[in-house]
C-alpha cells in the first residue's frame, strides 16, 4: 500500500527566486522556450481536466476532494510558475496568445468520453501519465542549463511523484471494487501510453512554436526539426528505469512475468517522448 502523502505542494510561487535567474546561460535557448511554454500550457490547463475526472468519479467524495483542493491546485501552480519563468527570461513572447490558440485545440480533447471505460482503468491511466511528467521533469532538472529552472523542475518532479502515489492507492482501491484482470490493465496503461505524445507535448510545442513562427505550419520542415531536437535532449535524460517500475506497478506481477514484460514497455515508454 501507498503511504498517504500530503494533499497539496508545500512551496508557493513565491518560493521562486526569478530576480537571480542567470539569462546570459539560457536566454539563447530558443528550444527551451518552446519546451516550457508548452509546458506550462499543458499544466494549467489541468483544471479542465480535474472538472473532468471530478464527474467521471462522481459520488466518491474522498477522490474530489484530493483532485480539487490537491492534484489541481499542484499542476495549475505548476503552469503558473513556468509560465512566470518563460515571461522573465523572453518578455517579448507572447505568452497569453500562444496559450489561447493551445487551448482553442487541446481543450477539445479533455472530454469525459476521452477517459477509460471504468473508473480502476482510469487510475491506471492516470499512473501512466503521472509517470510521463515525473520522468520528463526528471530529464529537464538533468539538462537545464540554469539553477532557477533546475530548482523550479526539481519541485514540479517530486510534486508528480507524490501524484503518482495518490493515483495509484485510488487505483487499488477500485480494483479491489470491479476486480479487472491483468490483460485490461495492461490494455489501459498501453492506450494512454500511446495517447500522450499526440495529445500533450506535440500540440503544445507546435502552438509555442507557431507564436514566434506564426507563417510556418505543423508540417513545415522547421517545426519538424525543431521536433526532434527537443526529443532528443529529452529522451537523453529520461529515466527509463524510473519510468517502467512505475508503469508495471498497477499490474503486480509476480517477477517471472516482470521480467517479460519489461522490454516491451520500455519501447513503448521510449516512444513517449517525442520523436
């Protein structure tokens, strides 16, 4: 069993010192710019998605009352406080209008339809995507190359790790309630696996990148290169390790079957991060 963790983050943005960010060390890094707006897109609008989760688990108030006063408010400060990073090291990025354009596409894909035909399913799906932001803020505290954003990405990963707890000790419990088999399990971690590159990091890197590109489109040779070079720095630190203990936790496999099964996963979680 999970040991219960607190509710909500224990740091505040007022915690983060941008008057001592080091610009002359990242203010160059265009692709880093792309990388946490999107960031810090997909991360505030996780209200959204709670309001979605919040009707999907209906009538069971211990899981609300976590995503509303816990899981929310963490990922919202989360897109706030890389949002405030983004705007004190390239004032000039239109922040407000790149994320309305995110929204004016990503929101249409936050739909209850969207979720896992059962609630277990569901936190198994959402294991899966707590391990994507634990892994991928693990990578960016590895390469960034300023102290604030190593900081500011050290909390964001520990926070996800601490949601991935939560999620987890849900998903037991509904286990034990509608008792799926390993085979579904598997099935739903696989689905959202594949989901979240398309749904996520792409969408969110494109709208950023269009901002200071606004003549180019999602195909243009430029984006796509601008694509994989983020992958790459990405997929460089990537704690895969990390990543598939987390993914086959939900299916509490007997060691013979991890062993098997761990290979096949770890490509899959490689696909993850962007290509």
């Amino acid at each position: 069993m999970i040991e219960t963790s607190p509710t909500a983050s224990s740091w505040g943005l007022a915690e983060i010192p941008y008057g001592t960010i080091m610009h002359d060390s990242i203010r160059h890094r265009d692709d880093l710019l792309y990388l946490l707006a999107a960031s810090s897109f997909v991360e505030i609008l996780s209200d959204l998605t709670t309001q979605n989760l919040i009707q999907f688990f209906d009538g069971d108030e211990e899981v609300g009352r976590w995503l509303s006063t816990g899981w929310e408010r963490d990922e919202v400060r989360h897109g706030q406080a890389l949002r405030d990073y983004v705007r004190a090291v390239w004032p000039e990025f239109d922040w407000d209008a790149a994320y309305r354009n995110f929204f004016a596409e990503y929101s249409k894909l936050c739909t209850v339809e969207e979720m896992a035909p059962t609630r277990c399913l569901e936190m198994a799906a959402r294991c899966v995507v707590e391990m994507g932001t634990a892994g991928y803020y693990h990578a960016l505290e590895q390469f960034a190359p300023e102290p604030v954003l190593r900081d500011l990405a050290g909390r964001i990963k520990n926070d996800e790790v601490r949601h991935y707890k939560h999620f987890y000790r849900y998903f037991l419990k509904y286990r034990v309630l509608e008792g799926p088999g390993r085979r579904r399990i598997l099935a739903a971690l696989v689905r959202r696996l594949g989901a979240l590159r398309s749904e996520d990091a792409e969408i969110a890197i494109w709208h950023a990148y269009q901002s200071a590109h606004p003549t180019l489109h999602k195909e243009s040779p430029e984006f796509r290169t601008q694509l994989a070079a983020i992958s790459a720095m990405v997929r460089a630190q990537f704690p895969a390790g990390m990543a598939i203990k987390m993914l086959l936790k939900p299916l509490y496999l007997p060691p013979v079957l991890r062993g098997l099964v761990s290979a096949p996963l770890a490509l899959l979680t490689q696909r993850w991060v962007l290509r």
